[in-house]
C-alpha cells in the first residue's frame, strides 16, 4: 500500500474512533450549562426597649343574698358603684368595659341543700398608667374586692415595632455579609424578605415609678418590642 492509501486508512480509523466515543460519552459533544448563582439566607432580630404609658385592669365585686334575684340586684348596684366612681376618676366610657356577669347558687357542705345565691360583676378598664394606682384606690373604694392586673402596654407600639423592624434587616445584613465574606462570595441584591417572630412586649427590670402618694403605686419598668425576618440574598 502506498503512503496516500495508508494515510487514508488512518483517517478512517480516526472518524470511526471519534463517532463511537461519541456515542459512548454524549456529553462530550454538548456544552457545559454553568450552574445556577449562589444564595445566602439569614434570620435578622431587632429589639427596641420602651417605657410603658398604658395599664389595663380587671375589677370585680362579689354580691351574696338568700336569693337569686337579691344577689344580682345587690351586685348590680355595687358594680354600678364601681362604674361610677371610675368615671369620676377621670376614665372615659369607652375605656371601661363589662366583662363577666355571672350568677350560681351556694350549697350546704353536703351538697343538697342551697343556701343562697352568689353573684359577681367585672369591668375591664384601661387608662393612662400615670392614672392606674387612682383608679385601683377609686374601685376599690366604691366596693370592688376582686382586682387583676396591671397588664401594661405601649400606645405608639406600631412605630416602635417598625423601628424593630428596621433593626433586624440590618442585622440579617450583617450576618450575610459575613457569610459571603468567610466563603470567598460577593453578597448580592436581596431576592426575598419574609417577616416573622415575636412582636409581643416582654417586660424587663428596669423601673420607673408611674404613681405617687398614697395611691396603690404601680411600676412601670421597660418593654421590649422585637421583630424578625428571614433574608435570602443572591451571591457570586
């Protein structure tokens, strides 16, 4: 054979090389698709601390009389008293609200005999916290035996909770760029906030007297407003 005829052979026997490890490894003949961009996904919190302005109580008064009817005409009278004397003390009615009115008879230690009749009458009341150790003199002065509370609470709550808010994207931010930056990535645009976590006040120790006198003195101390969310951002 001479040298053209065996340089054709050889380029034979290359194409039929090439196809059958074409058909053996199909990738080879394709491209690379690069894969899909990095993401970073953090939980940022943010706490603002502040000072309560706003108590809520419960107050109740307990009636008993030999009968049904006398036991809630009395409890009615001395729940009015109560009413009456808040109002007095400054509350407005739309910030005192009934709660429970309730009525059940009394028995004997055996239990087969009623021996009369009990019944109770509570009002919520919420007012400014400067106000609450009056209002406590106030209802128990008019005849109120049964009290519950303070439950204490922020009237600008919503702007306090935005600045929360506002915290805890930052901190989410740190936290992924500090990420990015122990990996080797370039921390990118923000592709999904969610929000979440607890937004309810939490009391702390600090205290400020809200009340002076003689009046029941009722400590304000200091909330704690918190807010979370949860960051995904893109990276490279």
């Amino acid at each position: 054979m001479n040298k053209f005829g065996k340089t054709l052979l050889l380029a034979g026997v290359l194409l039929v090389a090439a196809a059958i490890a074409g058909v053996a490894q199909p990738h080879l003949g394709r491209t690379a698709t690069p894969p899909a961009g990095a993401a970073i996904t953090v939980t940022g919190d943010g706490t603002v601390d502040a000072t309560p302005d706003r108590a809520s109580f419960d107050f109740g008064v307990t009636t008993q009389a030999a009968t049904a009817a006398e036991a809630l005409r009395r409890n009615a009278s001395d729940a009015q008293a109560i009413v009456d004397a808040l109002k007095k003390a400054g509350v407005d009615s739309s910030d005192i609200q009934t709660t429970q009115v309730s009525l059940w008879p009394q028995t004997s230690n055996d239990g087969t005999e009623i021996t009369g009749y009990q019944a109770s009458n509570s009002v919520h009341v919420t007012a400014a916290l400067g106000k609450s150790g009056e209002l406590v003199d106030a209802a128990v002065g008019a005849g109120a035996n049964n009290v519950e509370g303070p439950s204490l609470d922020t009237a600008d709550k919503s702007s306090l909770y935005d600045q929360a808010l506002q915290q805890a994207l930052g901190d989410a931010k740190g936290k992924a760029q500090a990420i990015a930056g122990a990996a080797g990535l370039t921390l990118g645009a923000v592709e999904k906030v969610r929000e979440g976590g607890n937004t309810v006040p939490v009391p702390s120790f600090a205290a400020e007297k809200a009340a002076t006198g003689t009046a029941v003195p009722i400590e304000a101390g200091t909330q704690q407003i918190q807010a979370s969310v949860t960051v995904t951002y893109s990276a490279s």
